[in-house]
C-alpha cells in the first residue's frame, strides 16, 4: 500500500490522504458547502485544476469565486477554449492556434480555412458558445507523449499546433485539455472541472482583427476574436457600460473632434500635433520643467543616433535590438544599380532610451563623492519599432518624449533619493486629480548581476517606500515577482483614472549594472574609484501617452490650467462686436487663452458648439453687456449663467488659469 500523502490546510491543520486524491475530495469531505463553492486548488502555490490528483505531501488552499482574482483567470480561459470548440463545429476546416486570458477577458487566433472571420460571425458563435456551456462537459487534463501529439495536430490539419509542438523544450510537459469527447487543445491550464461552471450570460464577444502567426508580419495572417468574460451577468454589464463609457473617452475620437493631433501611415507610430494639442504639450513640459529644477534636476539635452557599438556596450544591443530602428553609418549608394547600402557598413540605431547617453555625460570630467547626487534631466525623444499591429493612438507609439531622469548617487544616498523622488511623484499625480497604487517589481529569470547585488537593490526600494509612507494597502502595495528590467528591480506607480481604469506611468528602477558596463565612476572619500548607483526615473513615462490618459481621464473637459482655449466671448448680435474684441485683448492681456466668436450665428449654435470644444468658460456679450461693460458667463458643466463686470471674470479666470504649482 502507497504511503499516505500529508496535506496540509491554510489553517495549519494536517490531512492525510491517498494518493490520487484530488482537491475536490478533500473539498467534499471537509463539508457539501465547500464542496460545492470550490473550483480550484492551489498546490504550494499553484493554481491547479480541482480535479488533478496529488501526487505528493503539499499545501493545500481551495479556490472559490470569492478568490476573484483566480476565479476571473480560470473563467476567461474556459471562455477562451469553449470560443475555439464552437468555431470549429461551426466552421470545419478551421485551424487553432493560441487563445490566452486578458486583463478583461480572452482572445482566440484561428486560420479560417476559406475567408476571414467578421464581426457578423459573432452571434452565431456567441450561441454555439452557450451550448457548450449548457451541455456541462467535463474539462480533463491529458498528459502526451511529444510525437503522439505532433502527429494528431498533423493528422487533423493542425499545422501551427504541431508546429508549437514541435518547438517546445525537451522534457518539458505536453498537457492537452479535453472538452467532452474528442475536442482537445493544447494547454498548460488549469482550468475549471467542467464547461457549465459557467455563467452562460457573463462573456460576449466584442470584435474582430488580424493577427500574424507568433506576432511576426512575415508569417500568415489569422483571425483574431476578442470576447470580454466575468463571473456573473452583473460583472458583465457593469463592464459594459464601462466599455460604453470608454468610448466616449476615447482620446483618438476626442483628439480628433477637439483638434489636438492626428496620426497618419507616412509616419506609422508618430504623432502630428496641432497647434491646441501642442498647447497641452507645452503645459505639461513647463510644469514639470518648474518641478525638477524645484527638485534639484539639471536640464541635459543628448544626441538621438548612437553608434552601435555603444549600444552593444550597454547590453541594449543583444536584448533590445529587435525594438530599435538600425542606420547604416554611410552614404548610401545614389547610382541607380547596386544596393543602397553595403556590406562594409558599420551601424548605429535612433536612441530607444536616454539611459547610456546620460551615463557619457557623467562620464566628462572626474566626479567625486561630493558632486553626488547627480541628477540628470531630458525631455527625450525615443524611437522604438513597435509592430504595426501594437500601435494605439497615443497610448503606444513609435517616436515619444519621455520625462527622463537619472540620478547618480552614492550607496548611502539611495534611500533617500528614492525617498524625495515618491514625495515628488505624489504631489504630481495629485496636482493631475489622480490616485495611485505602488508596486515593486522584482528580478526576472533573465538578468545582469548578482543575486547579491539584487537582493540589496530590491531592500533598498522597499525601504525607501516604508520611508516615504507608501507601503501600506491605501497605496495598493505589492510586489511582482519576475517583473523588474533585465538590470535592475523598479517601482511602479499605477494611476487610477475616472472610470476606475488603472494605467502604469511613473517608475523608479536601482541600477548597478549599467554604470559597471559604461565604465561610470567617481573619486570616494577613500581618495579610490568607485562606481555611482543609478536611478532610473519617470512620473509621465511619455508625454504622448500621459497626454493620452488625461484626455480620457478628463472626457476632454481639461482643468482650466490644462485647456488649450481657456475662454470664448462670443456675441449675441454684430452690434457687441467692437466690444467682444476690447474683452479678448483684456483677457489676453491678463494671460489667459482666449478667441473671439464673431460669426453670424445664434447664440445657442455657438454654445453648443463651444460646449462640444469642451471649451471650459465661454462669455456671452450683446448690446446690453456692452454698454454695462459685463460679461454673461457660461461655465461648462454648469447649469446657468453669471452676470459679472469684465474685471471680475478677468480675476476669476487667471487665478483658475494658473497650473496648481503657482497658485
């Protein structure tokens, strides 16, 4: 007989089974209650199905739908699956590929055999969907031998399966997952005992787009179904209508409608701004300008092509270069014969980030323990090659400016910088109306130094947090194991914005690898060299997208400060021409943006029109202002109007048209 197993439960109380027992049994004979309420286990810390059999002594916690977290993963990948089967039932032919979970819900590529889905597919599979549900089959796991597997994806036309198969690491565990009867996918798991764990009424599917094979636009081209699932009807509509919500603020749709910017294919990825977007632009720059030079930053400005070799030097080059648009370091051939560009070329490549220029600048001249803390600022300009497919709007972009600094500082200075840098992060956030949550992203499996030298960068910020207050749950404090650059851990900020969305922007990251591969160091106390720490930091991330958030944060409706047009005086009739032109120049006078309305339109087409603008103040004159030398004031929003002297709108709209730094 087989010894038994000892499992031991969140509560420290110890269960001796057989093997072969799964978490379902223990669930069952701790109670029907809990029997009922589990879908999953985790097993030492990982998320099983409930029906897999132990295999050894462990520790065991049950996972229920109050453990939303692990709940909505295992939905969403159910959801995933159940999408493949009704595709293939419904359209024969059809190849599977890959169909992960996502943020809100789970995409699936397929190669269709003869014409590429559309979005009128979507009712049809949406019911196909809720059969498959509704018929409750069992979702058990398969172990497979390597080429058994290989050869069923080839038998059945599965040619991008048995491709991944092929690929994967030997020794590495081939696990299919079977829906029923013959239906089975390719998958690590877990996933929930059966299809009708379900809430039939709790997915939908939302859209339709292309998607090359494995990301790469030089391989076939698939159809990518998107779908949004939760655990319940409630949780979808609440979803809904913030999808619904979404749309309205959206910053594309916005930018477009408030002549902000606009994005075209002869600059894939780069951003055209007009002249009211530029504004915003222009705003943010001399706010956070007044902020760093307040913060003890000095400006820097560093060229945006690099050689190569630099690249190299910096571990950019083998980790990063796939992201990085590469130039020839030549003339190129101008004959009409031969290739543009030889072989004999040397290379350099656009800067994707300011990091190792800011590090030859330090490098000028010999620094000493005294000049430290260095702090080094750019409003950089980046290029990076996204795929065409990754591009967003604003939101992910090619060519973008950063709010980038680095500090070089002392092994002693570290707490303390990173301390001032939380301070200088939150009064900013605050100033945009913003809440946030904090996370420290620790080593991934892929990484330059030490375990020592990790282990001390990631005390460091820990410490420096707990210094600045933030580790608390007010600040939703986590750590992310696996998460941090390839060469140093990082702080996260994670904004929330008005409909509850969250957005990863500002970042500081402890770095000991760079300033050892670029040669950085500075004279010590000691008389010897020794090599600086460096702070990576940001609070925008990039203006294009930090742009982006606000104009979605907003719905438009910018702060005063923030408004690329702060006020319109329009006129009632021609008469109050003269007069609307006399408020402008003193309105322009005082510093606040304005433009005059003098078109011969109603007055109630102009207010819509300039409440459409999301224009923040419009001043209404006719005759009767006029000669009372006031303004009727509307503010948008707002319900009515006040009647107020020009001085007095005047005081009242440059105290509010000041950024909340100068108040």
């Amino acid at each position: 007989m087989s010894a038994m197993l000892k499992i031991t439960l969140p509560d420290g109380s110890v269960r001796e089974v057989a093997p072969g027992t799964t978490p379902a049994d223990i669930a069952a004979a701790i109670g029907p209650g809990l029997a009922k309420a589990a879908i999953a286990a985790r097993v030492d810390g990982e998320l099983r199905d409930i029906m897999r059999p132990l295999e050894q002594d462990a520790q065991l916690a049950l996972v229920t739908s109050r453990d939303e977290a692990d709940a909505l993963e295992l939905a969403r990948h159910d959801f995933a699956h159940i999408l493949a089967e009704a595709v293939q039932a419904l359209f024969p032919g059809t190849q599977i590929t890959f169909g992960p979970s996502t943020d809100d819900g789970f995409y699936y590529d397929f190669a269709p055999k003869d014409r590429p889905f559309t979005e009128e597919d979507l009712p049809a599979i949406e019911a196909k969907m809720r059969e498959i549900i509704a018929a409750d089959k069992p979702l058990q796991r398969e172990v497979w031998q390597r080429e058994d597997l290989i050869a069923r994806w080839r038998a059945e036309g599965e040619t991008f399966k048995a491709e991944w198969a092929a690929e994967l690491p030997e020794g590495e565990e081939l696990t299919v997952y079977r829906s029923g009867g013959d239906w089975l996918d390719m998958c690590r798991g877990p996933h929930l005992a059966s299809t009708g764990k379900l809430d039939p009424a709790a997915f939908k599917l939302t859209r339709v787009s292309g998607a090359y094979w494995r990301g790469d636009q030089k391989n076939a081209m698939l159809s990518r179904i998107y779908g949004t699932g939760w655990l319940n009807k409630k949780q979808l509509a609440e979803h809904l209508t913030r999808l619904e919500e979404a749309g309205k603020r959206d910053h594309r749709k916005l930018g477009a409608e408030m002549d902000l910017f606009h994005l075209q294919q002869e600059a894939h990825g780069s951003v055209f701004w007009h002249p009211k977007g530029y504004l915003i632009w222009r705003e943010l720059e001399a706010y956070m300008r007044r902020a760093i030079d307040a913060a003890g930053y000095r400006e820097v400005k560093t060229p945006q092509v690099m050689d190569a070799r630099q690249w190299e030097q910096s571990g950019h080059w083998g980790k990063y270069r796939e992201n990085m648009f590469v130039i020839p370091d030549e003339v190129p051939n101008a004959e009409d014969e031969g290739p543009l560009v030889s072989d004999d070329a040397n290379w350099m490549a656009l800067k994707p980030m300011n990091c190792p220029a800011h590090v030859l600048i330090f490098r000028q001249g010999i620094k000493s323990y005294r000049d430290l803390p260095l702090r080094l600022y750019e409003n950089g300009c980046c290029h990076r090659n996204e795929p065409h497919g990754a591009l967003h709007g604003l939101m992910r972009v090619r060519q973008f400016t950063q709010d980038d600094a680095h500090i070089f500082c002392r092994e002693d200075q570290i707490v303390e910088e990173v301390r001032a840098f939380c301070a200088l992060a939150d009064r900013i956030y605050n100033d945009f109306g913003f809440t946030y949550s904090i996370k420290l992203a620790l080593r991934p499996d892929k990484r330059f130094g030490s375990d020592e030298m990790w282990d001390k960068a990631e005390n460091e910020l820990r410490d420096a947090v707990a210094a600045a207050g933030l580790n608390t749950p007010e600040y939703g404090w986590e750590e992310l194991p696996g998460e941090g650059a390839f060469y140093a851990p990082k702080l996260e900020w994670h904004l929330t914005d008005a409909i509850g969305r969250t957005w990863q922007v500002g970042t500081i990251q402890s770095d000991r690898v760079l300033p050892e591969r670029l040669d950085a160091s500075y004279v010590a106390e000691d008389g010897e060299r020794h090599r600086p720490v460096m702070l990576h930091r940001a609070i925008f991330g990039s203006y294009e997208r930090f742009i982006g958030i606000l104009i979605e944060h907003y719905a438009g409706k910018f702060p005063q400060w923030l408004a690329p047009v702060q006020a319109v005086v329009a006129t009632i009739v021609s008469d109050a021409d003269s007069y609307a032109q006399q408020v402008v120049d003193k309105l322009r006078a005082a510093g606040i943006r304005a433009e005059v309305d003098l078109r011969n339109e109603k007055i109630n087409y102009k207010v819509r029109e300039h409440s459409l603008a999301k224009v923040p103040n419009l001043l209404v004159v006719g005759r009767r202002e006029a000669d009372e030398g006031t303004v009727a004031l509307r503010e948008l929003g707002k319900e009515g109007q006040s009647v107020l002297s020009v001085d007095d709108v005047i005081e009242r709209l440059a105290k509010e048209s000041q950024a909340p730094d100068m108040r």
